[in-house]
C-alpha cells in the first residue's frame, strides 16, 4: 500500500546532484521494499507549491556503482509514494561535435548495452511484455526541454542515449563504433530505470548533461572523471532551475502511454501466478490481476 507522505514527482539526482534547494517542508524518509532498500533515504518536501521525492542515485557522498545500483528498489520506493513523474538527471558523454561539453540533451531513444542488471519486475512465475518503442515519456521531455529553453540552456530535444554497464569509460573502438550508429550521448545509469519506470506505469525522462566526448575523439583527452566533475559542476545549478520550473508545468491528469503501460501486457495466466509474486508485486498489478 502507499505510504504517507506521498509526492506526484519525483527527481532522481545523478552524479553531482545530492539535493535539491528551495524545497520547503521538508522530511526524510527510509523505505524498504521487496527488492531491498533504495539507494538512500528519500527526502519529500514541496517545491514551487508541488510535493516532490528526492532521491540520489547514488546515495549521499556516491558509494553506489552504476553496476550495483538497486534499480528495482528505487523505482517501487517512488511508486509506493504515488510517484506518477520521474525527471532523471544523467552525465553523458557526446558523440557530435555539435553537442558540446556544458550542452544539456533531452533524450527520446535508448540503445541498452549494460549487461549485468535486472532490468525487469517481472519474473519467477509471471511475464510482461510491455512495450517500450518510445522508451522516455514524451509528455515530460517536452516539459523539460521547453523549460531548459526557457533558462537559456543550450540544449538538444531529442537524440539517442547509449547506456553502457561500467564502471570503466569506454574504449576508443567502442566510443567509434557507437558514434557510427548515430548515437548522440552515453552513460551508465538511465538503464534499468526508464524500463522498471514503464513497468511501474511511470512517466519518465532525462536531463542529460553533457560533461565530454566519451573517446572517439582523436584530438581531445580521453574522458577522465575529473573533466566530468568539472562540467557537472557548471551544469547542475541549470537543472535545479530546469527542474523548479518543470514541476509546475507536469499536468495532473496524464494522457501518455506510460499511465497504461501495463495493461494488455500481463501474459500469464493469473491463475498460475504463485501467491507469493501476486503479494510481491501488487503495487504494480493489482489493477489488472487480483
């Protein structure tokens, strides 16, 4: 069951974004879910009039690898507080000249190349097939773009996120080869979320922040983590402002697809789901499987 308080929008905050400023009766809260704890305490308070979650990816003072972060957890955390929207806010490195390190991209496609992650609720006695051709809601991204433009960012309103598995950057040949397929941006962390977001019926999307070239570029310095602190830096104030203008124009009712994910896509029978998934998973099917 939900849980008190609650928030309709959430942000999940990337490397370099802990908390968030301005929020206003604020309270902290520690969530255990079927899947393990998230990632850390989540903070609830409102900001410009609107109940918000906050939680950072990669816990406070980022002890989590990309690899290791507990995805499910994260997501279910939100959807028992009645999270409807979720604003990810990712570090990319950039494939295109023209996508500069300090550039903000608001990404509409995903190419999955993680390996070692859970990337689904579904398992152990039920199957969803959900369908994920527009894997980031197209509702909210026009949000944030339209609200990035709005505070005079520099930023791109679509292209196509490569989220690699990590922890290491990538290889000049894999930095090349991804380029040749008309990537845009890469990083590590929007993978499994927008798909577990989906599942939980969700509306999700991402500010990327530009922070490098990755390494397909001969002439430029390899990436290096000190670089990408550096850009994150810059970038981080201009998403607080994204985000703080963004949460007063996410609607209330929704209309997009994300909000009915899941119906249609529940293929076993109800009948041969073990109790024990039935229980587990309630959160997420008990509209459509009792």
């Amino acid at each position: 069951m939900p849980i008190s308080p609650k928030a309709t929008i959430a942000v999940i905050g990337g490397t370099g974004l802990e908390q968030i400023e301005g929020m206003t009766n604020v309270r902290t809260v520690n969530i255990d879910t079927p899947f393990g704890k998230p990632s850390d305490a989540i903070t609830i308070g409102k900001l410009e009039g609107t109940n918000i979650a906050f939680l950072p990816r990669h816990g406070r003072g980022h002890f989590i690898s990309p690899s290791e972060l507990p995805a499910r957890a994260n997501i279910y955390a939100l959807k028992s507080l009645d999270v409807q929207h979720i604003i990810a806010v990712c570090s990319a490195g950039s494939f295109k000249k023209e996508v500069m390190p300090g550039h903000l991209l608001i990404p509409d496609q995903l190419i999955d190349r993680t390996r070692n992650r859970v990337s689904t609720f579904f398992t152990d006695g039920v199957v969803a097939h959900i369908s994920f051709a527009h894997p980031f809601c197209r509702d909210l991204s026009k949000i944030l773009y339209e609200s990035a433009k709005s505070v005079g960012a520099t930023v791109h309103p679509k292209g196509t996120f490569v989220v690699m598995e990590g922890p290491a950057f990538s290889t000049r040949a894999e930095s090349r080869l991804y380029k040749s397929w008309g990537a845009d941006i890469i990083g590590m962390t929007a993978l499994p979320e927008a798909k577990l977001a989906r599942e939980a019926e969700i509306c999700y999307a991402v500010i990327g922040c530009v922070t490098d070239y990755d390494s397909w570029w001969e002439p430029v310095e390899p990436v290096k983590v000190q670089t990408i602190l550096k850009t994150l830096r810059e970038n981080i104030g201009t998403a607080r402002r994204i985000i703080e203008l963004a949460v007063k124009k996410i609607p209330k009712k929704r209309d997009c697809e994300c909000a009915s994910a899941l119906n249609g896509a529940i293929v076993t029978d109800p009948a041969k789901i073990p109790a024990a998934q039935k229980k587990k998973l309630g959160l997420l099917i008990g509209k459509y499987i009792r």
